[in-house]
C-alpha cells in the first residue's frame, strides 16, 4: 500500500472516530437537558467502545483485512 493511501486512511479513520464522539456529545447533551445524565460508567464504557472501533480500523488498514462497510456500496 503506497504511503498516500495510508495517509487517506488515518485521515478517514479520524473523521469516522470525530463523528462517533460527537454523537455521543450530542447524545450526552439531549440527556442532560432531560435531566436524565448519563453516569460517568456508561461515558468510559462509549469512548473504549470507540477506542476498540479505532484500533480495527487501524489494524484493518495495516494489515489489510476487511473491513466494515456500513453506508455505500459493497464492492
């Protein structure tokens, strides 16, 4: 794999990672407004969940591996 390409997948890897967090922000937000704040567990619990969906990301690129395709076409 040629080193733009790797480039091109840590960057997509970072927007995917960014979109997560901000649905959790917003999620944790709309909650708060209800008075119906998530507890600090299930906020540790949401960013290791991201963390793991990361590093398959990273491992996926450097290895190879398939990965998951949740929106467009599966080619």
């Amino acid at each position: 794999m040629s080193l733009s390409g790797i480039l091109l997948g840590l960057i997509n890897i970072a927007i995917v990672i960014v979109i997560l967090i901000l649905i959790g922000a917003v999620g944790k937000w709309i909650l708060g407004h209800l008075g119906w704040g998530p507890p600090g567990e299930v906020e540790r619990l949401y960013i290791a969940l991201v963390a793991l969906i990361a590093l398959y990301m990273i491992v996926a690129l450097l290895f190879g591996l398939p990965s998951l395709h949740v929106i467009g076409p599966h080619l």
